[in-house]
C-alpha cells in the first residue's frame, strides 16, 4: 500500500475512533509515514520538532501508543535498541540490519500465512511479526 493512503487509513482509524486529530497527532502521523525506517519515538520527536518547536516528547509517545492501541501502527520491540514503529499493518518481513540498525519491509509472501496456521493447529493467530537479521546494502560495501 502506497505511504499516502497509509496516512489517510490513519487519520480515517482516527476518526471513525471519534479521536482529535491535533496539528501535532498529524504531524506525528506524517512523519512516520513518510520515513521508510520505522522510526524510534526519538526520530519521530527530533523530526516533529522542525515544525512544532513546543511539541514535547510525552505528545509524541502518547500518540504512538494510541495509534498502537487501535491498530494503525505497529511497534516493533526490541532488547538492544530502541523500539520502532511500523505504519504498515499488513503482514510482511523485516530486515534488520545489525549493523546500523536501519530497517526494511519486504513486502512479498509471507512465509505462512495465518489461515493455514489455525487450519493445521487451531491456533487463531491475530497478530505476528517476521524478521531477518543480517547486513543491509550499505553496510556490506567494502
């Protein structure tokens, strides 16, 4: 799905929610969608920050955890770096870099989709997460 009607499923998630939509929740929201690294709070918050001088970190970290809430975002979590966020909710992979950290969506088949899981096992899956670790382009140039 193309970043802009990502963004407009969103603020739609949001109003159908009967929720504010802010000039910063907005912002927030652009900014995620426009940055393919499924950016940390942190990113999100310095980026905000060009626009909404006043716009504090708690705003960025509340907005976030409601988008999550209500699932129009995903939160990737992690033990050694901070966690990211995911504007794509659709099932995909990601790649890791454990280099520098960046991350990528690979957008082709999952590797098993959640219908044959409960179809073998009966086990109702409402929520997963692929990922590869390794090496990205610009990390493996000599």
């Amino acid at each position: 799905m193309k970043r802009e009607q990502i963004k407009k499923n969103i603020i739609l998630g949001l109003k159908e929610k009967g929720l504010k939509l802010t000039s910063q929740r907005l912002e927030v929201i652009s900014v995620l969608t426009r940055d393919k690294s499924h950016p940390s709070a942190l990113s999100i918050f310095k980026t905000a920050r060009e626009k909404y001088p006043n716009i504090s970190l708690s705003t960025v970290y509340y907005t976030l955890a409601l988008l999550k809430k209500h699932r129009l975002i995903k939160e990737l979590e992690f033990e050694t770096m901070d966690n990211r966020y995911d504007m794509d909710t659709a099932n995909h992979l990601n790649l890791i870099c454990t280099n520098c950290g960046r991350i990528e969506d690979f957008t082709d088949a999952v590797p098993v989709p959640p219908e044959v899981v409960e179809q073998h096992t009966g086990f109702a899956p409402h929520d997963m997460r692929f990922e590869y670790y390794g090496l990205c382009k610009q990390c493996r140039k000599p």
